[in-house]
C-alpha cells in the first residue's frame, strides 16, 4: 500500500485540503489545495506542489518567487481528506503579498488588526 | 464594516476552511468548514461553531462529547477564504477517535506512522 492510498481525494471531488506550517516556527503560513498528481509530485521532487484551484494546473509553490517550501514532515487527518505539512520556507515568506503568513490579520475588538511580518516588497518579486 | 465582510464564502461555494489550533500548544487539532451563520455563531458564543459538510447543518463542536472548543482567537488570510482560529480544547482531545489531534499519523519512510496521544476512549463518550 502506497501513502497516498489513505487519502480520500473523492471526498471532496478530488482535492484535499492542504495546510502548511512552517517548521521553525510552527506557524500556519498557507492554506491551498492538491489531487492526487499534486501530492505524488511534492513527495517526488520534496518541496510543495499544490493544485491551483483558480488556474486549474500544478502550482509548484516558488518557482517564480524562489520562495519555494521544502518538506520536513507530512500528516495526514483521520478521514484521510486534509494533510498538515512542515516546510522550511526559503526566503521567509509564504504569501503573495509579501507576508511571512498568508494568516496575517488577526480578529480583535471586531476588527481586522494587520499584525504581519513584511519580509519583501511584492512589487519587486513579481515585477507588478 | 463587521469582521464578517471580509470574509469570501462565495469562492467555495459558500463555505470558508477554518484550520483550528490548540492555543496552549500550537499544535493544529483539526480542519473543518463555515459558513456565514456559523463564523457569526462562533463569534456569538465564544466556542466554535462549524458547519458539517456530510449532515449539512450546524456543528457546535463539543455539543454531544462536552469537549467544545473555546475561542482565544481568530485569524483570516489574504484572500479571506480561510480562518485559523486558537481555541481551549476542552477535554483535551478534538478527535472523535480519541486523539488530541486529528493530525495524528505522519509520514516517515513510505508508511503513516500513528504517533498521536490517546485521550478519551470514543465507545465511552459516544457510547457506540
């Protein structure tokens, strides 16, 4: 039996939910999603190739930042349809806007409060 | 503006990812799914409230087991489709297995090791 063989990626037509910490920290960096070639793939290659829902193709994570997420660890729920997984993420941040975490804005007195570490400009990653 | 606007539960169909975390430890307990009444529900009661994707209908978390999951805080991410929320896990286990975590098997040399901490025996709190 294969590892992948314990996911249920019918559950929810054909993707699970994939939720990524980094490891040195043990913050919750991301949230996105992968089928089944997604997670064939990151075991291949060890860093996180998700599914992206939006542009419908493999979205290995980092291959236009560099900010790529390599695998230290990879759990997986009791019905088999979520996967927490480790990284080390290369160049400190996670999210598009240039965030450490994607989970940036945090709840308090009723209100959104930016609490979130800025490691780059996007602007000068991404070129827009 | 109330928390609830930034919210995006159009993107999936009227349903956000909240990704719940045992504030004492950081560990990650569980991944379950919203909707606006229950993230309003959540807010109102200080304890979480999902919505269960299989009965369709409201889920305070704890309600049949009394291991409810007290708020300490909530964090949204960048697209606003997804929620980490804090929580006092009474009890000290969110699984219906048992377990602290749902997390409980993780992946070394090819094989799901289950490394989780039994907390509760479920034929003694579900009664089956």
């Amino acid at each position: 039996m294969e590892p992948i063989d314990a996911i249920d990626f019918e559950k929810a037509g054909g993707l699970i939910t994939a939720i990524t910490l980094d490891d040195a920290t043990g913050d919750v960096l991301m949230v996105a999603y992968m089928n089944s070639e997604s997670f064939r793939r990151t075991l291949e290659v060890g860093e996180v190739v998700y599914w992206s829902r939006s542009r419908k193709c493999l979205w290995h994570k980092g291959e236009s930042s560099g900010f790529t997420q390599r695998v230290k660890s990879i759990q997986i729920d009791c019905d088999g349809d979520a996967v927490v997984i480790r990284v080390e993420q290369r160049g400190g941040a996670a999210c598009h806007t240039g965030k450490r975490s994607c989970f940036y804005r945090r709840l308090e007195d009723g209100e959104w409060i930016d609490e979130g570490e800025q490691v780059f400009d996007p602007k000068e990653v991404y070129g827009s």
